[in-house]
C-alpha cells in the first residue's frame, strides 16, 4: 500500500494523492457512444481513437487497463465534482473530454492528445445561413453536457430554440428526421462518424469553425481526480513517450488523413 503524504503550501494544508504504481489495474472512464472516438463495436468490444490511445498508455506505464463504460452525464458530472466517481470509480476519463479552464478548476488534466474544431452541420438541402440571423428562430441540437452545448447555449439561446441529446448519435437521427434545423457538434466526429457514413451524402460541414478557448478548450485530455498529480504526471510522461516514438502520430492517422493535433 503507497502511503500518502501531507503537503503545505502556504496557509493551506491538503492530502497529497498517492502515486499510482506500475502493475496495478488502472481504470478508465469512457462512454463507448461517441464514434469514431470510443464506441461499442458490433462485438460488443470497444473501439475507437481514445480507446486505442488509453490501450498505449497503459502499455507504456504497465498497466492492466479496465474501461469503466459510463453515460457522459455521469462523467461529466465527476470531472466538475458533481459526483466522486472520478477517483473512486476509475481513476482517469479518456473520452474525448475538452480542456477548459472551468473543469481545470474541479479536476487535473495531462497535455491535450488531440484537437479539433466545433462546427454546425446541416441536410443539404437545407437554404439556412450560418448566421445569427440566419439561425434566429432555428431549433440547434446539441450533445447534453458538452462544451457544444455551453457555446449554444451563450451564443444563440435567447434567439434559436437549443435541443440537447444524450449522445451524438441520437442527435444526428435527429437532424436525419427534421427534428431539428442544424447540429454542432465537434469537426472531426462529424467527419468520421456522420460524412463518411451511409448517410453521409446528405449532410454537408457549414459556418465557420469554432476554436474560443473560452468555451472549447484547449484540445482533449485526460482529467483525474483534483489534487492527483502523480497521476497526471505519470500520464503525462507516457503521453510525450507515444509521441516521440510515432505511436501517438500513428494512432489519428487510423481515424483521420489529416492533422489532428495542431501546435
């Protein structure tokens, strides 16, 4: 059993996070229905870019990995410290998870591991103008909980109608069914996930992108408990090791023919 330490810093006295060590089972929280990023697969198993990012990591820090399959309410909620499954449930969320300065206040976050812009999609046929006024009135759907929905909600929620889904899928059918007028959601998910699928034709990217750091961070890492900097040292560390080695690089470029990293 790691022992924990107690750490002053000025006034304040907290209860420094034990170090987690080599050959211990390191839990993972992901929602498994964000494709192409993490999804359940047609086996059952679960697939995608984060998963197969959590898989190196785990490799390079000896770790046997254990996917905890969560709704992204549920992680949501432990990353602002709504609930204390983060820590005790699993230790780490690798599950497309933006890094913000809001969530940087309730949970510690590694370097980002990609990176990728927001944008509104929309049927093809549809006449609407990536506009304000050409959204006035509209009905946007979004993913509940995501930075998407923050930016919505502050940007057009007292002019447009904001319908939230529970995952991105369910939002698409949405949009497929003329439920709602447009979506946002983030580029690249759109890109794998809903363009290059079987319906893929009828939808089209629109608008500019959407990069305020303010509201979508800076890329997607990788939050653990408040107050756990071992871990997120160690993840840190095995980060930069898949990027010096080609892993990191090798891994997007399974998902996308594109830079998904930026500087």
């Amino acid at each position: 059993m790691l022992s924990r330490r107690t750490v002053v810093l000025g006034l304040a006295t907290v209860l420094a996070m034990p170090a987690w060590a080599q050959g211990q089972t390191l839990r993972i929280g992901v929602e498994g229905r964000y494709p192409p990023f993490n999804e359940l697969g047609p086996d059952g198993k679960l697939k995608g870019l984060d998963i197969d990012i959590a898989r190196a990591l785990c490799e390079r820090l000896k770790a046997d990995c254990r996917f905890v399959v969560r709704n992204w309410d549920s992680l949501q909620d432990s990353v602002i410290g709504k609930n204390n499954l983060l820590g005790t449930e699993y230790d780490a969320i690798i599950s497309s998870v933006s890094i913000t300065p809001t969530r940087r206040q309730t949970a510690e976050f590694t370097q980002k591991y990609y990176q990728s812009p927001a944008r509104f999609m929309k049927l093809k046929a549809s006449k609407i103008e990536p506009t304000k006024a050409g959204l006035t009135g509209r009905r946007i759907g979004v993913q509940k909980g995501t930075t998407h929905d923050n930016f919505v909600s502050a940007t057009f929620g007292r002019s447009a109608e904001i319908e939230r889904f529970p995952t991105l899928p369910a939002a698409v059918e949405a949009l497929l069914e003329g439920k709602i007028d447009v979506l946002m959601a983030d580029t690249m998910a759109l890109y794998a996930s809903v363009l290059k699928g079987k319906d893929g034709k009828k939808f089209e990217l629109f608008g500019p992108s959407f990069t305020d750091a303010g509201f979508f961070g800076y890329g997607a890492g990788i939050p653990v408990k408040k107050g756990n900097l071992a871990l997120r040292d160690q993840l840190d560390r095995a980060l930069a090791e898949i990027r010096a080695d080609g892993t990191h690089e090798k891994i997007l470029k399974r998902y996308f023919d594109f830079d998904l990293y930026g500087q």
